[in-house]
C-alpha cells in the first residue's frame, strides 16, 4: 500500500482531494490521508488560507514544524524515532500515520497562535 501527502493551498483544492482524488486513489491501493490546509498569509491580524503564490511561505511553514522543540526535543523528529521500521519491525498503521499528522497540525495552530517563525 503506498501512502500520500498532500499539501492543499485553499478550500477548493482540499475539497477536490477529498470527494474526488482521495476515492479515485483507494482503486489503485493508495491511501491518501486527508489534505493539509496550509496557512500562508497574514493580514490583519487574521490568518489567510490557501491562494499560495510560491513554496517558499509553504516550506517555511512545514520547516518551522519540523523543528518544534518542546522540552529540549525535536517533538515530530522524536515521535518518528520510536517508530522506524527496525524498531517496530511493521510499517507505520494507517492511524499511527494520522496522529502524526494530527500532532503536526497541533504544532503549526500553536506556533500560529505564538506567532513564531510560521508565515
């Protein structure tokens, strides 16, 4: 089974992967877990999705992330660890890989929240 990422710049595209991409994929023994909203303007105070114009505001965002420490630790980086393929001799479980995403999610809403390092 392979398993897909998807990154999504605004609602109509999130939706598009959902009803149409994410069924479409499962015939071909894909499994697309649900498309991440990216978050990548600021105005006014208010948080703007989707209509990104370059990867740049993206990968910054996916970086920042990445490299959230909590306690002295890399916490997504960490997490991983305990899960690689030698350790748990398996795959990651399809909800094992939705909590990672989740407990990303949950970082890049707190660092919206601080406003640090996320555009």
């Amino acid at each position: 089974m392979a398993r897909l990422y998807l990154f999504a710049e605004g609602s109509t595209e999130q939706t598009f992967a959902n009803t149409v991409l994410k069924p479409h994929l499962a015939n071909f023994g894909v499994y697309m877990h649900n498309p991440v909203l990216i978050a990548h303007a600021r105005k006014k105070g208010r948080i703007h999705r989707g209509g990104g114009r370059n990867f740049t505001a993206m990968q910054n965002d996916i970086a920042a992330i990445w490299d959230y420490k909590l306690g002295g630790y890399q916490v997504l980086k960490k997490w991983l660890s305990y899960r690689e393929h030698k350790v748990l001799d398996r795959a990651l479980s399809p909800e094992e890989v939705q909590y990672f995403a989740d407990t990303a999610r949950r970082i890049g809403a707190i660092l919206l929240m601080t406003a640090r390092d996320i555009s």
